[in-house]
C-alpha cells in the first residue's frame, strides 16, 4: 500500500448510502505517511471507480467479497477520495440495493481482515464526509 500499516490507522464504516475507507496517520507530525496514505487512497477511489479491485486482492492474496458485484455494477457506485490533515478517506455510495450489499460485504470482509475493531452493522444515516 505504500504506508507503514504500524504508523497509520484504518477504520472501515458501514453507512446506508454506502461506506467509508478512512485511513490516519497515527502522528498529526508524520507527514511522510500522511502524504504516502492521500497518494494511495486517490489511487483507490479512481482505480475501484474503474472496476478494478486487484490491490484489495494483492493486499489480502484473495480477491473481497463483493468486488465481482461492484465490478459489474461499477455505474451505479460512486467512489469519493477526500483528504484530511492526517491522511485521507474513500466515501462509497450507491442507490443500488445490488451495489450497496456488495459495498457492505467487501467493507465487512475489510473490518474483518485487518482488525480494526470497527462495528459491522449499518449505522447512521448517509455516508458523511469529514
């Protein structure tokens, strides 16, 4: 990913419109990482925008759930990079029930696999920028 996965923190969050990829540098004065985390995340968003999710599966060495469906239902899924003072954030949204589920799934799988301890259920309501 480019950034120390010790210096940085990641938060995955389940929202009803869609979700959100939030990623910290742990130190408001590690600018190298938050450089390093806004460079990744605007990669993400324009790459997941394009169907491609090949760095979720080269991170995880599997392939998320749910990024067969946002792949084909690419159109209908908007993907938002945002930077913060400390790094940057990935806002995911959709009206596609199809999509939403998906984006769901892939943020559960995401929740899971690094731990973050972050809730597994919807909360709130629309997808709130920083």
């Amino acid at each position: 990913m480019g950034f120390s996965h010790e210096k940085t923190t990641h938060h995955f969050l389940l929202r009803k419109d869609g979700g959100v990829i939030q990623v910290d540098a742990n130190s408001k004065d590690d600018k190298e990482s938050r450089d390093q985390i806004q460079s990744h995340l605007g990669h993400i968003a324009k790459m997941f925008a394009d169907g491609d999710f090949n760095t979720p599966m080269l991170v995880h060495s599997v392939m998320p759930p749910g990024t067969a469906v946002m792949t084909k239902l690419k159109a209908d899924i908007k993907y938002t990079y945002e930077a913060s003072p400390q790094g940057g954030q990935v806002v995911i949204s959709t009206s596609n029930k199809e999509a939403l589920a998906a984006v769901h799934e892939f943020l559960k799988f995401q929740i899971k696999d690094h731990a973050t301890g972050d809730s597994l259920e919807v909360s709130g309501g629309r997808t709130p920028s920083r």
